[in-house]
C-alpha cells in the first residue's frame, strides 16, 4: 500500500528541496492560531488532554499486561496516567515478530507511514503541546511549539534524509562487460535494503519529543522496528507518538508492534537491560555524558546515536549595538530557565573591558548590566512565566541553590527561588565553570583579553564538549579567528546576534543541531551519517543472456 506514500510525496519533495538549499522551510506552521488549526482546536486540545489523566492509556494490542507511570507536573498535580507495563523480554519478542514484515515493506510504504503519522501529530499539536507542558515545565507556548511542529519538523528532516540515502542508488542494474570479439558478460543485479535491527530511542525529561523524533523517523523509515523508551517523568508526549505511528502503521498493513513502547518509573528502570539486548542493533540516546559513558562501554553490540553533556560559551569582545546584545542575552539566559542543551551557560568577558557604540565598558559595567537586562526581561510576573517556565527535575533546583555562595554574586534569581539565572562572577578555570551546569546558572568570567576568552571558549568545547557557541565582536580579523577556532572545536557558533534568533534556538532543514565532533555528542541531527548505517545494502547477481 503506497497510498499515503502518494498523498504526501509533494510534502517529501519539498523536504528533500529543503535539506539540500538549508533555505528556510516547514510545513507545521509553529504558531498556535486558531486561524491555522481551527477555531475550536485550542480547546479540544485541552480537553482531550484532561481526558487523559487520572486514566489507562489505551494502547491497543501492545503487550503488557501490568501497568506504570509516575508523572507529576512540574507545575504540582501529579498526572495519574497509567501506561501499558511491558517487560524487556516482552518488547524484544514483539519487536523482533514485528521486523521481517517492515523490512520488506518498501521504502515507499514507510515513507508514507511516517509523513502520515507526522501529519497526524500535527493535528495533535495542541494536546501534544499540554502533554510537553506538563511534563517538561515548558511555558504552553514554547511546549506547543518544541513537543509540536518542531518536533515534527525535525521528524520529517529524518525521514527525507533516510529517503535520501535509501534513493541515492539504482535498486537494480543490467551489468553488461564488454569482451573484445565474444560475446559481452551479462549480469542482472539487484539491492535489497537491509535494517540494522532493533531500534531503542532513550528520551529525555525536557524535550521528550524533538530529541526523540529524529531517531524514532530515521529508524521506521529504514526498515528498523523502533522501542521508544520515555524518561519516566515525561512518558505521555511520546506515548501519544507511539498510539499515532501504531495506528497509522495497522491502516497501512504492517505490523503495529513495529513501534512499542517501554514505560517504566524512577527507581524500576529498564534502559540498562534493554540497550544492552543483543537483539538492539540502535540506540539513540539524549542525556547526561555518565549514562552516555555506560552504553559505550556496556551495549556495545549496538550503533549509538548521542547528545550529551557540554558546556556552552559566550565571548563578549566588542559590539556595536550593547542593548540589543545585553536582551539577546538576557532572553538566551532566560528561556526555560537554562534547561535546554543549546543554553549559554560561560560568558567571557575580557578584564579590561569592552569597545561599545555607548563608549567604553569595564568588565563590571557589562556584568551588571546584563544581571540588569535580565532583571528587566523578568520584571513581570505573566511575562517571567512564560519565558522561564518551571523547572523539571527538583535535583535542578536544589544543585542551583548550592551553588549560591561560589563565586561573586551578580543575580540570585533562581537560587532564592525567583525567575531566571543564578549569574555567579568566578575566576577563569574555576573548576564548576568548567562542567555543565545543568539549569538556571551562568557563570561571568574575565579573561586577560578577547584573543584569551576565544581560546579558552574553544578549548573547553574541544575537551568537555559544546553545542553552541556566541561570540560578539567588531573586529572582522578577530572574528575570522574565532570562527576558525570554533569550527576546530567542532560547535556550530552564532555571531552578534541582537534580533529575536537566539543561540539556544536551532532551525530544521537548515542547521545541523549537534555537529558530532567534540564530546556533547556523536551525531548529527540530521546529516548523512545519521541515516546511513541504519541499514545496509545487500545484493543478488546473475548471469544474463546477452
């Protein structure tokens, strides 16, 4: 069946387009405007999420007898969904039925399964957008937009970019050698598509979905039967993701168990056991650098796919529009309270100062400032909530308010339980600065000069890893430098950005979030090597009549 393949090739089309220009491009418009879901959707949306607590998730046909879940918003009501409880064994069993018959589904066929299944996540976007909120502590309108079209955005360029690669060569060949007077050898050949095998996506608590989409489309579209295991306080985003793809991949034929769902709770967890089945052949995983360090050296029969721990930096040398930096900052600094993997979270200043189109600033004058812009930014209460959110894990809290007393205090904020960063001024190589600070928290410190504060930026992302980098400066030679030196660090660097495009924020079809290249992860959302070995090709030959 390759209808849904025929419904939303021009949908593929225009991906592929896309992947290739990296111009701007998306088919889930990312505002929630009843103008472009429907008047009543923002309603519906809330209703059927409120359907959904307190109750079972209904799952149809998933194995799994007993049931699990734990979810406690960060905004205080716990959640009450219970999902269905399938042992290892249980999904490895299912996952394994399920894969001859999605191995040999053509490519057509699993394309159309996912653009369908994205479209239809589209539609959900509004109760996808409560589910994020009240999992993630997520403002409704980042959550809408992150657990959303974003998330399907990020979907879609996993699939077109699997489509690629599965498309780049000929399925089948006449071979003909010549043979000078005798007759030529003549061969028919043909490819077969081989999946790696079974597919575990490992999510995490603050962007369940469009951490895990990615892996999840790149994995379906090649032929690999997928395990979705949540992060156990933020299960119902991905839950409503896998009732989608399983309904979808049923009207399509295949087998619904070729995506499952693995739901545990904190203090009962079944990731060890899973990644390390020898029947897992794929893992992609979102979290901490220590897990990340234990599936290298543990679930080593699989290919692993990881965004991890990084510190990421800001160098502040010089720039022609100070207010227009301090509130890009400030909003950077700010936006869901630092619990993003793309936040700044070192801010390099040189000693003496900096040249700025209000004159010269002393290292003082831009670190109070910007504690100022921040407190400005934050100043309203409605207006401090829906930039800051809450926090998703108390652990975060509670390792922010430790750091209180370290270092000079600039802004207490979330250390004394008021919105935005903890803003800390500690000497160059202090040890903290040195490791990501997961959260709230950012550290000011003074280098003996701009060239100082390139190296060490670059260099901390060299050893412990980085997914963004800033750098403000006038100076065109200077900037050449950093961008050098950053590019040899391997993390993808903004420069002054003063307008409403943030560091923290990573386009679809555009940029290449995570480069792969120093220690904050080993892929690539979504370049080449993030779809291609998710299968491999094998193929048959014989001889042929002349």
């Amino acid at each position: 069946m390759t209808d849904f393949f025929d419904r939303h090739r021009p949908m593929l089309d225009a991906a592929v387009q896309a992947l290739r220009s990296r111009e701007f491009w998306t088919p889930f418009p990312e505002v929630p405007s009843g103008k472009i879901y429907g008047d009543t959707a923002k309603a519906e949306g809330d209703s059927d999420y409120q359907a959904l607590l307190g109750q079972d998730f209904a799952l149809p046909g998933h194995p799994g007898a007993a049931r699990a879940g734990a979810e406690v918003s960060p905004y205080g009501p716990a959640l009450a969904v219970r999902y269905p409880a399938a042992t290892p064994d249980e999904l490895i069993a299912a996952a394994t039925a399920a894969a001859p018959a999605l191995a040999a589904a053509s490519p057509e066929m699993r394309l159309g399964v996912c653009l369908e299944a994205l479209v239809r996540l589209n539609r959900q976007s509004f109760v996808l957008g409560n589910a994020t909120m009240h999992t993630t502590g997520q403002a409704f309108a980042m959550a809408f937009q992150a657990g959303g079209p974003h998330a399907q955005d990020r979907g879609l360029e996993a699939a077109a970019a699997a489509w690629t690669e599965m498309t780049r060569f000929a399925s089948s060949a006449r071979w003909e050698k010549p043979q000078g007077k005798a007759a030529p050898i003549v061969m028919e050949k043909t490819w077969t598509l081989r999946p790696a095998g079974i597919a575990l996506t490992i999510g995490c608590n603050t962007f369940p979905t469009w951490n895990s989409y990615p892996g999840i489309f790149a994995s379906l579209a090649t032929g690999n039967p997928v395990i979705v295991k949540p992060h156990p306080r933020a299960i119902l985003p991905l839950a409503l993701t896998v009732r989608v793809l399983r309904e979808v991949l049923a009207e399509a034929g295949l087998p619904a168990d070729a995506v499952l769902l693995a739901v545990d709770e904190p203090g009962a967890e079944i990731t060890k056991d899973l990644a390390t089945r020898p029947e897992v052949k794929l893992i992609d995983y979102t979290g901490s650098s220590t897990f990340g360090g234990w599936l290298r050296e543990n679930a080593r029969q699989a290919q692993l796919f990881t965004e991890e721990t990084g510190v990421n930096s800001v160098v502040i040398a010089a720039t022609s529009d100070f207010d227009g930096m301090l509130g890009n900052l400030a909003f950077a600094l700010s936006l869901y309270s630092g619990q993003m993997c793309t936040s700044p979270q070192n801010i390099y200043i040189p000693e003496g100062g900096i040249e700025t189109n209000l004159g010269h600033k002393s290292f003082d004058d831009v670190a109070t400032a910007l504690a100022a812009a921040i407190d400005g930014l934050l100043a309203d209460p409605a207006r401090a909530a829906g930039i800051c959110g809450a926090i998703a894990n108390p652990a975060t809290s509670e390792r922010v308010g430790r750091l209180r007393h370290h270092g000079r205090l600039l802004r207490a904020g979330a250390a004394e339980g008021q919105p935005g960063p903890l803003l800390l001024a500690v000497t160059a190589g202090d040890a903290v600065a040195s490791d990501e600070c997961f959260g709230p928290v950012a550290f000011v410190i003074a280098t003996p000069d701009a060239d100082s504060a390139i190296r060490q930026a670059a260099g901390l992302a060299a050893s412990k890893g980085a997914i963004t980098a800033a750098l403000y400066d006038t100076d065109p030679l200077r900037t050449a430098r950093a961008e050098a030196a950053f590019a040899d660090a391997g993390v993808n660097l903004s420069i002054n950005l003063t307008g409403n495009i943030y560091v923290n924020q990573s386009a679809a079809f555009s940029d290449f979030h995570v480069t792969g290249a120093n220690p904050a992860g080993n892929a690539s959302l979504t370049d080449t090597a993030f779809v291609a070995t998710r299968f491999r090709r094998v193929m048959s030959r014989r001889l042929s009549a002349a």
